[in-house]
C-alpha cells in the first residue's frame, strides 16, 4: 500500500503522462494512473479504456479499504449491486461506497471509458499489479486475480 505524502505543489498530468498500463493481451483495459497516492491528493485517480465486450470476473465483490466513484466518459458499462443493476451511460456517476458490493462489464460491442476515483489512496497499485502478473500470465487476468484482490481488500461475494 502506498503512503500519502502532503503537498502544496500543483501538478498537471496531460494525456498519457500518467502511469500507463501495456498492452499485455487483446481484449484487456488500457489503465492510466492518473493520481496516485504518492502524489499526495489523498485520493486515487484512475482512467480506464475498456474494450467491447470486456468483463472482470463476473461475480460480486467489494472494497473493504476505500470507496469509488465512477465517472463514464464514454461508451456504457452494466454495473450489478446485491439489490440490483443500472446501465451507465456517458455523464453518468456510480458511487460505490466502501462495502458495497458491485460488478461491472461492457457489454457492447463498442469501447467504453471511465475515470475512477479511489479514496482513500493506494487502490490504483491493485490495477498495475494485475496487469503486470496477467502480463506475465500470458494474458489470463482470471488466473492472477484472486490472490492480488487479497492484498488489497478486495472481497469476491459469498455467494454470487
């Protein structure tokens, strides 16, 4: 987990100046760590390009640590809660409180883009991990998931 580091310096991060994700198989996010916890904004600011058809591991979880906020910025994402489901659309916020429990996926076959906000800080290294182990996996982010979600208080739904 990363530390927060208080600062009073501005910082302005252009496209792309982020730290950004390989490409390491078809089919998988492009992520954009935009803020970090070093950065010291006490918050996280991740930027995702998902592909068409694209779908974590389609079950229930939640974030023990942190909440989210998700921003669509285009495309659509279905998002599924214990009590229900809503499809997003561009404009559109998902708050995601810490504990609660969600899943999404792009279920179209066009491309979808969505800033996540993470707060408290340190969330975003979760993501850089799991692309790096899918890397090293061949691509097979289901495989390297689960012991990553551990680490970081991330807990897969008892039943769903």
């Amino acid at each position: 987990m990363s530390q927060t580091i208080p600062t009073t310096r501005p910082r302005v991060v252009p496209p792309g100046a982020g730290t950004v994700t390989a490409a390491v198989a078809p089919g998988l996010p492009t992520i954009e760590v935009k803020l970090a916890a070093a950065d010291g904004a006490g918050l996280s600011l991740v930027e995702y390009r998902v592909p068409p058809r694209f779908s974590p591991p389609p079950h229930l979880h939640r974030h023990t640590r942190e909440g989210a906020v998700v921003y669509v910025l285009a495309g659509e994402l279905h998002h599924w809660f214990a009590d229900g489901d809503a499809v997003a659309g561009p404009g559109t916020v998902v708050h995601l409180p810490p504990g609660a429990w969600f899943r999404w996926a792009n279920e179209r076959d066009e491309p979808a883009r969505m800033l996540c906000v993470f707060a408290p800080a340190g969330f975003e290294q979760f993501f850089l991990d799991v692309v790096a182990a899918a890397g090293a996996a061949g691509g097979d982010l289901r495989s390297v998931i689960g012991p990553l979600r551990d680490r970081y208080g991330d807990e897969d739904h008892p039943g769903r």
